[in-house]
C-alpha cells in the first residue's frame, strides 16, 4: 500500500506538464524541484550525521559553475606564460563533471573539518563557502566575475543523425530534474538503509559509543559529506543549464539558509522531510506573490510559518505527521503501537 | 591476557595517567577504584585505543595494541561498555543490539546470540520495538551490557556500571557482570562504589592521580586501613 501511494505520487508529479499549461507555474516547480534536490543533500549531513553544514550552498555553487565552464569551455593563465585551456564539452558530460568535483570538493572540506566538530565545523563551512563566492567574484579570466556566465548550453541527450532530446524548454526540464529528484532520493534511501547509513546515525546519536562499536567515525562523516556534495553539486548544475545564466550569487548565503528551513521544518533525518519542507518553503514565497500581497505582508507570513512550525513542531511536519497518523492507528488497532515506535525511531 | 606498561595519557598538556602498569589475567575479575580524576576512565580509553596513549605499552593476547584503531581492538575482542549516555537513544532496542555486532560478519551467530540475551533479559525483548532513549534507566543499563557483549568479546571494561542507578538496580547489574563472568568472559570495570566493587572483585588497582597506588585481591584491600580511610569512609 505504501508502494503504491509512491506510485501515484510518482505518476501525479509527472503529468503535471501535461494538464499545467501555464509556464510561470512550471518554472516555478522546476526551481523548487532543484532546491529540493539540494535541501534532500543538506539532509544527509544535517538529518543523519548530525553536522550542521553551513556553506552548502558553495557545493550547490561549485556545481554549477564547474558545469557551466566544462560545457563553454574556458581557457586561463595559471602562470603568467601558461594557459590552461578546456574546449567545449557535451552538456550531460558537463553536468557529471559539475557532479563529481562538487564531491571532491566535499571530500577535501570532510577530511579538513571533521577533525573538528560542532560549531567549529558550522565555521570552517561558512568560510569555505565565502571563499569560494569570493573567487567566483574575482577571478575574472575564469568566471567572469559579477559579469556572470552567459549563454550557458542546454542539455542534448540522443544518438547524433537518429533522436534527440532537448531540454531547451520547460516541460523537458520538468521531467529532468524529476528524474535527478527520484534518483537521489533512491540513493539516500538506499545508504541510510545500509551499513553505512547505521553508522552515520549511530554517529548522529552518540559519537563515543559508536566509536566505541568499532564504527570508523571519520570515514562515515567523510563518505555522508562526499555523497551530500555531490548531490548539491548536481541541483547546481541542474540549475546552471536550465537558468542559463550564472553568477557569484549563487553562493549567497541566503541560500544555505533556505535549505537549512526546508531541512529544518520538513523534519530532518527522515527522507520524507526535506521534500514536505522543500516544497511549502520553496513554493511559498511565489504563491504569495501571485496573491498580490504586499512585499512585507510576503515575508513576514514566511516568517511567521516558519516559526510557527519550528515551535509547535519542533522534529518537523513529516515526523508530527508520522506520530499523529500512528497515534489514530494506534486507537483502531491493537499491535499498531510497536510499529509506531520502530518509525519513530528511524 | 592484557598488559599494559608505564602507560601515559594526556588532555592536551594536562596528564590523566602517568606511568601506570597493570595486568589482568584470564578469567579474572578486576576493578579500578579511586577518587575522580584519578584516571580510571582514562585508562579504560587507552585501552580501547578511543583515547590513544602518549607513552607505554598496551598488549592484548600477546599483541601490541598501543595504537591500534578501536576497530581493531574490538576485533581482537575488547568490548567498551562506556560511562554516561550508554545507548543510541533513538534507535530501538533491537537496534542497539545490532551496533553491538556491527563488526561481525556472521548473520546467524548474531541472531543466536541475541535470542540468548532475550532470554537472560525477557524485559529487552519486550521492548525490543522500543526507542532506546525511553527506557527506564536500569534497562538502559542492561541493554547497554548486552550491546558489549554482541560483539562476543573476550574482555569486557565496564565504566561505571553502577552510574546513576537505584540501589536494587546497582545490585542487579553486579549480579550480572557476576554472571558475565562466570561464563568465562574477562572483566574490568571501573567504579566508584569502591566497597561493591572490592567484594565484586578478584583483585583490585587503587588510582590516584594517573598511578596505581595499591594493588591487591578484594578481600585485602577491604582491610586495608588506608583503604578503609580513603575510599570506604569507615
């Protein structure tokens, strides 16, 4: 039964371009669907791991522009007589490259600051993000600083001279990030399910002890940022082609922040979580714009929300949900009970 | 079994254990008593490399785990029974246990192994569904020691077993501790319940300030006149 409610869902998401004719609308859910993406990453280090990453947003960054460049090639002094020169790569191979130095980066900020813990992290993060928005802003030969990146290529997938398909317009770029959502969705389930996923929330629960069960701590705190950069990366490149245009405010902070509520509200550590609160947080703010509210009307009912749900539901809406749906189970059936603390304790 | 020599440990500058040698021998029973800071807790750290010493020599069956990962020391089958915040308070029973096994590879061992510790403790299994964190504290306890023992070690260090529990439940956990050993398991644990442990115990190490001041069986120790005066409050 479960399974198939994910079905419909599934299958609901995916016709919504189909019955949706207006674009506004769409660009809306697209936008929400790559902050969702990156807010599900975020939750694999905030939710499992416990670590509060405030600099996410420069994976996100470091994604989208390590894609855009790949895909408009580059060519930069690195010494004054030596120039290092990228041509022009495919859009997909882009994207992966976008991806997998998004993780690298990841793996060098997870081996540098799990040494240290708690609000050391939460600061090496913050700046690793304003360096990285600073050398986006300034080192102009690469990437053109507050000039932006234009006219970044949109993603082709087919066999040359057979099909092809693409993802100049919205409806494709719709079922894009649908397809990225449902994939890194599948692998967070799947690793905190696993082994692996044990130990990050053994870690999460009591680092001492877990240590102490023989979990290699530093390695599950490494693999979970690794895994969660990655995913950040590949929203920012979702993004870069699909916007077309990038510029050093990608790395604002403003947008971390964003995520941590979408995390924060939707309930973290549960894979539900980050979608709930991605999806109210992110369709919000242009919901009440199309009310036609004044600005400060806007957002102070944004903030209002906000702490209304932290307040009144401090572990999140999807756990909340969780217990009261359990809770009115419980009262039909006897056996209900066990069941609903095993959920409750995932 | 375990022997450890001239064993250093430090908190940055601060010395916790200086120069302190033991040994413990198969089977036995052995507690570390002394007053806080004495470096009892520390000790049990560098044993299971948690805390990795500055100077001396820890060896284990003949090998030299000084600076061994922890993984390996379990491996080789030393559980840690840590002081304070003993369970993952928001798995479930049943999952804490399987932490406890998270090294082995042996499915079907483990599934015995479990079903014997339901048996020894029917309350676990009750509440095998049950957030850990919502146990009642000698629950925690015993779900704490039976973690240790999923890994099916050969030595076990209990810190504080006696921590923060009522009187009947400080018995009932020496009660077990008794019988873990009775199966042969090797013990050390820490405590500050110096009168319970000395009865418990086969032979004793009295710390004081990062060095073992005295050593001896528990009978010995509990006429002790420095003993009685120091730690017994008699």
């Amino acid at each position: 039964m479960k399974q198939g409610l994910t079905i419909a869902w599934l299958l609901f998401l995916a016709s919504v371009p189909l019955w949706l004719n207006n674009l506004y609308v769409l660009h809306v859910l697209i936008m929400a669907g790559i902050f969702i993406i990156a807010a599900m990453s975020l939750n694999l280090l905030l939710g499992y791991t416990g670590q509060l990453s405030l600099g996410h947003v420069a994976f996100f960054g470091i994604g989208a522009y390590a894609s855009s460049l790949a895909s408009l090639g580059f060519a930069v002094h690195l010494l004054p007589d030596w120039q290092v020169s990228v041509d022009p790569k495919p859009v997909w191979f882009s994207m992966l490259c976008g991806t997998l130095i998004a993780g690298l980066c990841g793996w060098a900020i997870g081996r540098l600051s799990f040494k240290v813990r708690g609000a050391y992290f939460v600061i090496v993060t913050v700046s690793f993000a304003e360096v990285i928005r600073l050398v986006a802003l300034n080192w102009v030969e690469l990437t053109q600083g507050p000039m932006a990146l234009n006219n970044i290529p949109y993603l082709r997938l087919g066999i040359p001279g057979l099909f092809e398909l693409s993802f100049l317009r919205k409806p494709a770029n719709y079922y894009l990030v649908l397809a990225v959502g449902v994939i890194c969705y599948v692998v967070i389930r799947r690793l905190v399910h696993s082994r692996a996923g044990r130990a990050m929330i053994a870690l999460r629960e009591n680092e001492p002890l877990a240590a102490s069960v023989g979990v290699d701590v530093t390695r599950y705190l490494v693999l979970a940022t690794i895994v969660s950069a990655g995913m950040a990366g590949a929203a920012g490149a979702l993004y870069a082609h699909y916007v077309r245009i990038v510029d050093p405010d990608v790395f604002l902070f403003i947008y971390t922040v964003t995520m941590v509520i979408m995390v924060v509200t939707g309930g973290k550590g549960t894979l539900a979580g980050p979608i709930v609160g991605g999806a109210i947080f992110g369709l919000l703010p242009e919901t009440l714009r199309a009310l036609e509210a004044p600005p400060e009307v806007q957002w102070v009912t944004y903030g209002v929300l906000m702490v209304l749900v932290v307040y009144f539901l401090p572990d999140g809406i999807v756990p909340a949900l969780r217990n009261w749906w359990h809770g009115r189970s419980a009262v039909a059936a006897a056996p209900a009970p066990e069941q609903a603390s095993t959920e409750a304790a995932r | 079994m375990l022997k450890i020599e001239g064993l250093v440990c430090r908190y940055g500058k601060v010395a916790a254990v200086r120069e302190l040698s033991m040994e413990v021998a198969q089977g036995e029973l052995v507690s570390l008593i002394g007053a806080n800071g004495a470096g009892k807790t520390t000790t049990l750290k560098a044993i299971s490399g948690v805390l990795p010493p500055v100077a001396g020599r820890i060896t284990f069956l003949g090998e030299d785990i000084t600076r061994a990962a922890p993984k390996r020391i379990l491996q080789l089958g030393i559980a840690h029974c840590p002081e304070g915040r003993r369970v993952f308070p928001h798995m479930s029973v049943l999952e804490n246990l399987e932490m406890g096994s998270y090294l082995r590879a042996d499915r079907a061992d483990i599934t015995t192994d479990m079903q014997n510790l339901f048996e020894r403790f029917p309350i676990l299994h009750s509440r095998r569904h049950q957030a850990a964190g919502t146990l009642s504290g000698g629950e925690q306890q015993m779900l704490a020691i039976s973690r240790a023992l999923m890994s099916r070690p050969k030595l076990v260090l209990f810190d504080e077993p006696s921590l923060g529990l009522a009187p009947n439940l400080v018995e009932r956990t020496f009660e077990i501790i008794k019988g873990i050993r009775a199966q042969g398991v090797t013990v050390v644990m820490v405590e500050q319940n110096a009168f319970a442990a000395l009865e418990l115990s086969d032979r004793s190490y009295v710390l004081d300030q990062g060095r073992v001041t005295m050593t001896g069986t528990g009978s010995e120790l509990l006429n002790n006149p420095h003993v009685k005066a120091a730690y017994l409050g008699a």
